[in-house]
C-alpha cells in the first residue's frame, strides 16, 4: 500500500509542526484532526494518550506512528507531520522523533485499523522513503511522496 490519499490528504500534511515535547505535539496532533473531521479534540486527545500508555508509538530511526480509536470516524484518516526540531519520544531505540504519521480510526475498525498501521509502518521504515519526507522542500512535496506519485514519475 503505497497510495495514502484514501487516508491523507494535502491539508493533513504539515512540513514543519513546532512541538516543545510529546505531550504539546500531540495537543497539535489532536487539534488538526478535530479540525479535519468535526470530532472533539480532547477525546482524540484521550485516545492518543491511551494507547501510548501501553508503550511508545515511536518506533525507532526517528519516526512514530501515534494512534487511536474514535466513535464517530467514518473511515480511517492520517496526518503526517515534520517537526520542526526532534522531540523526545520514548522511542524503542532512544533517538529522538521527527517525522509523525497519525492514525485515528473507527472503533469498530479492527481490520481496516490494522491494515492501516501495517501500511503506514511499511513505508517509514524505507530508508529512502524517509530520507526523500526529510528533504522535502515543502508539505505539497511531501504529500506527493506519501500518495506515490513519485513512484509513477519512476516508471
């Protein structure tokens, strides 16, 4: 799954989020994607923070991948985001965090949840992939990497 667009779009796509810690970057995080899908901030709020009660969604090399389940959602939806500065995170290997992808998904989305993670965790950990979110120049930039034009432009 290299096309994101059925869960991104380019107003979920920020090229230089400013976040002092964790718990402000998630505030933003919470939000942006109140504003995106009409649902309560603090309660996308409430789910972030609950799943990462069970362990850090920061994976290592730098990325997390932060993410929760909301009554409410229609479909699974994202927002990635650079960060203007690496954050401390907890993450698996004790490097800081600068690339975010948010995942928000139904409750009742198991599957569908799942298969979203499994996706989005596939492509940052392309070393490539990573490099190419980091020297974006800018969130359009971004946005095509993540909804694979640039893999057409490949062909």
């Amino acid at each position: 799954m290299n096309d994101f667009t059925q869960i991104i779009s380019a107003d979920s796509v920020d090229a230089s989020l400013v976040a002092a810690n964790k718990k402000a970057l998630f505030q933003q995080l919470a939000s942006a994607m109140g504003r995106r899908t009409g649902c309560d901030p603090k309660l996308i709020l409430a789910s972030l923070n609950e799943r990462e009660k069970l362990g850090s969604t920061g994976f290592g090399a730098g990325v997390a991948i932060p993410h929760g389940k909301l009554d409410g959602l229609p479909r699974v939806l994202g927002y990635f985001a650079r960060l203007s500065a690496p954050i401390d995170f907890q993450a698996v290997d004790g490097l800081p965090v600068d690339l975010v992808f948010l995942l928000l998904s139904p409750s009742d989305a198991g599957a569908d949840h799942l298969k979203a993670l499994a996706g989005v965790s596939r492509l940052l950990r392309d070393r490539d992939m990573v490099a190419k979110l980091r020297g974006a120049r800018s969130k359009d930039a971004m946005f095509a990497l993540l909804s694979g034009v640039e893999a057409l432009d490949a062909v």
